[in-house]
C-alpha cells in the first residue's frame, strides 16, 4: 500500500502497549496498493502487519476482520487479526482505524505457472464455501451501483471512442445483473480483489490469501473473474494464457462444480471483472489523492483486457 | 440431394399435367443434400424445382410448403409452391408426397466472403420476422429431444474420448435448455439448415434461400449459430473467420438487434449447432441407407467445430 498516514516507530510504541505482543521494535511502510496504509512491524513477539484504514470506517470494518478471522478459523489461509487487552480488533490510530493480523510467511509469486494458479483456484472455491455461514451481510462496495456512480465522474476526461466503449459495457453489465441467469449464481462473501500481489507463495506452497478490504458479498463467479483476469494473462497483450486458466479453473472445480448459470455467465463476467479495474484505475488516474509512496497504475491495462475479453472470450466454463 | 427415388421424364410427364406449367421438356437428378429427392425440371412454363419427399409425410409437409409460401408472400426470396388444378401444392408422385416450386436465379456460393455473410445475416433476419405471424406449428424436429434419441444409438460406434465429448456436450445442452436465459430467447419458425448450399447469389447479390425441409419453430438464435458454423469458418480448422462472423452479426443486427439474453445464450447455441450436425451426419454415416448418388458426408467436420466453439468461442455477441 501506498502510506498516506505516517506511523513512526515512537507512534508504535506507545500504540502497541495494549496488544500482547511485546515492544516494537522496528516498522516499515509498504509501497504496494493504493486504498490504505500498510505496515510490517516487528515486535517481540514475532512480525506482524499494521493497517491504517484511510477510507473505511469504524462501522464497515468488522465486516473485514471479522472475515478474516472467520475464513482463519475454517482453516482457510488468512492473516489472523489480533485483539486488544480489551479483546477489540479495530483501535484508533492517529485518529483513523486500525489494525494489527499476522503475517503471512512467503511471497507474492509474480510470474505464476500452472501450478499456482491450479493452488489459487482451489483455495479461492474452499474459501468461498467456508464464508456461506459468515453472519454479517455488506455487499461489494465496488459492484455495479459503484460503477454506475463512477463512469459519469471520469468519462468527460477520456477520448470520444473510449466514452463509446465504457458506455456500451457499463449498459451490456446493467442488463446482464437484472437477467435471471445472474440471479442464479452462487454468492457470499468473496475477495473481489485477488491478484497476485495479494497471494503469498512459500516456494510452489501457498501460504495465504491477504488484504481483504475490498471484500464483500457478490457472485463468487465475479471473485475467479477478477481472478483469472490477473494471474492468467499475457500482461502484454492483455490476452489469456488458456493453460493457466485451465489449471485456475481445474483447481475451483476440484472443489466446487460450476452451475450451468456459471457457465452461461462466464464471458460476461470476465468483462465485468475487467469493468471494475478499469473504472477505479481510472479514478486514481484522473482524480488522484495526495499520498505518499504512490505509484499510479495505468489504466489503459483494464481497457485492453477488457477489448480482449469483447473480441476474444475465455475457453468455455464446462 | 441424393436421388432415392428414381423419376423419368416419362413419369414426370405424366405427373405434371395436373399443373398449369405446359409439358415436361426434361428431368435431371440433384446430387446435394441427404433427405429428399431432388430434380430441376424444365418445363413449357420454365424452369421449377421437383421435391419427393422421402420421409417427410403428407401430414408433416404443409408447415415447410405454406411457410414458404407465406415467406415469399412477405417479400424474403424463398421457391414459391405451385398448385395444381385442384389448388393443392402436394401431390403424390411413385406414392410419396412430392412438389414443385419455383426456381432460384444463380448459384451458391461457396467460397463467401463478408459481403455474402452480411446479406445472408440481413435477409435471415428478415425471414425470422416475416415468420413471427405464420399461423402452423411444428417443433424443430432435429432438436434436443432427437438429440436425445439418437445419441444412445451413435455412441457405441465412438471411441471412449468421444462419447465422453458427446456426452458432455448434450448433458451441457439439457442444463441450458432449462435455463431462463434459453427460455427467454425469441424463437419462431427457422430453417435450421441454412448451409452455403442453400442459398443462392446471383454475383454478389442474395436470390433466395431454399431447403427448407428441416424448418421448424426453434430460437433464431439456434438458426443464427447454424449458419454461422457453416459460413464463417475456416473449413480446414473449423475455427472461425471473425470478419466473416462479424459481418454476418451486423447484417442480422441491422435488423433485428440482439437482446441480453441472445449475447449470454451465443456461445453455447454455437456448440448445441455444432451437435446438431454431429450427431446427424454420424447418424447417417453409421446407419447409412440406401441411395442412388449419395455422397457420405464426414461426420468428424462437426466433431471439429463443437471442440472449437468450446476451447475458442466466439467474439462476444454485442
């Protein structure tokens, strides 16, 4: 992540008093991300990540850690969020939430093979089953109402033949979400942001899925979408890598079989996937925040991916 | 089409003086096509087409002859039926139904480029909504529940990989077919056979479309995804030539644009398409039956396509 609050090692120190992990002894900010600020500390009690929530509030957090400790429980690989003497996970941190989870041991894979992406698929459809029973409802909070929020806000910036593209793909999405086929897919909580960064591999093991802030309740076909649209890929052309999607994809169906609406929805909702990064990238491009450490990604990348998705879609779902 | 019953010009001579089309100059057998008997006729009146009806019966063949008659009535180029003195358009002929219809100017093309796809997609839809009033109905009796019949009976000439395709790809149809997305198709008569072969050009201009003994209510995609598998692909691959499948769509489009429902159903309707011919044309090749002329036709071309559309489906239907 980006580090829009800074924290200095003082700052954790009188902080940290209210875990049970020790002094701190060391902290350091993470470049990677760009929706909070994020932080490997060292304590005495071993290492440990702290977060500073810049955009979510004290209300829609439990939804977030309560996952990740619910998901950790199930024997889902996830960091495990630590609780306060007072037993609370969520505490103020130069006024903003925050929050201190394990740390995942390992690290991202960024070129993933077959078999990485057969482990990822896998883990992505034993989480999906594991958070069915998970109490607390809040949908994925960049989902369709998002998007349609958001395209007007950054259309007026963009070429006469892109508007063309965004407009004609935000409508096919609108009419797709109110067809029963979509009604019909299996949904719950899901990470709705796993890319690679977001994946720790210890060697060809994965050790954990992490960062679930962008979580919420949404298909869980949208979740391998987002997916597959990240670790399958060509990153030059945007196209698909066909054997690694079908490792992703053998590795979710070794767990859980796709339903005829999953496969009738899987076209459209790779387009979707790609929809979503290619608005919010498009946002920070076009509306930046102050931040420190902020390295910009382009959104051009989601635009291709999604003329690639158009003209060229994913081998079928079977 | 093959000729399995034999007629002579002394036959037709006979035969044709029921009709107001002057005496019988000469009758000559037609190769293409599997499932009637086929002869062009020239007669004092011109030239006409000869139809004995192998298998199709007296009950059955006014759906195919009055939906024609109610197509060219409409302005889509389709043989118009003649009657006979009595006002009848079918008529036995060695005892079996048969008829004449007018003759189409020009000749297949066979080797069409997108000019030819973009009129074919035009005046097919066109004839879909020309057909949306015609007042008889039959189901395509080439559809789901013949697939269903004939599988069992084809699959013990298959090796084990390809009944599991076979398998797979009609276990894959009976699930959409029980969508809301399948249901929620427009559908109507179609032809269902519309094969290069069937329709003629004069140079680059259209003539008509003809053959339409296997017509019946169907979606139009279905209609769409068969013709499409015939007319824009590369006959060696079985793969798809995209500027052909591009023309043929915007032909269709300019006329009848497609609905939600039609972009989600498009690339399994191009597999059921590619079953429907598979399982035929192994049907006739196993259990062939006897003819004069009769070209076999390789039932593997089919095969080809269907693990085409699945493995490289189509450019999205937008």
């Amino acid at each position: 992540m980006a580090v829009f609050t800074p924290v200095s090692l003082d700052d954790l120190t009188q902080w940290l008093s209210q875990f049970p992990l020790g002094k701190a002894l060391a902290i350091k900010g993470i470049s990677s991300g760009i929706e909070n600020s994020n932080f490997f500390i060292d304590t005495e009690a071993g290492e440990y990540v702290l977060t500073v929530f810049e955009k979510l509030s004290f209300e829609q957090l439990p939804f977030y850690l309560e996952l990740m400790r619910h998901l950790a429980q199930r024997g889902v690989a996830v960091p495990a969020p630590i609780a306060n003497a007072d037993g609370s996970i969520i505490n103020a941190l130069h006024g903003k939430p925050a929050a201190i989870v394990s740390k995942l041991a390992g690290e991202s894979q960024m070129s993933p093979g077959p078999v990485h992406c057969y482990a990822v698929g896998e883990m992505l459809a034993k989480m999906h089953l594991a958070a069915r029973d998970f109490a607390i409802k809040q949908p994925n909070l960049r989902g369709l109402s998002w998007w349609r929020e958001t395209a007007p806000v950054v259309l007026p910036f963009l070429p006469e033949e892109i508007q063309q593209l965004l407009r004609a793909e935000l409508q096919f999405q609108e009419d797709f979400a109110e067809t029963e086929t979509f009604n019909n897919l299996p949904n719950g909580p899901v990470h709705a942001d796993l890319f690679r960064n977001n994946v720790m591999f210890d060697g060809d093991r994965l050790t954990g899925f992490f960062d679930f802030y962008f979580a919420g309740c949404d298909t869980w076909l949208f979740d391998l979408a987002v997916t597959v649209n990240d670790w399958c890929i060509d990153v030059h052309t945007g196209g698909l890598d066909e054997t690694r999607v079908a490792a992703m994809l053998d590795g979710y169906r070794s767990v859980q079989p796709f339903s005829i609406d999953e496969q009738l929805a899987w076209q459209p909702m790779l387009r979707a996937a790609a929809l979503r990064f290619w608005l919010s990238r498009l946002y920070d491009f076009y509306l930046p925040r102050p931040a420190e450490m902020l390295t910009p990604l382009d959104p051009t990348d989601f635009e291709r991916i999604l003329r690639q998705r158009i003209a060229h879609p994913a081998p079928a779902l079977v």
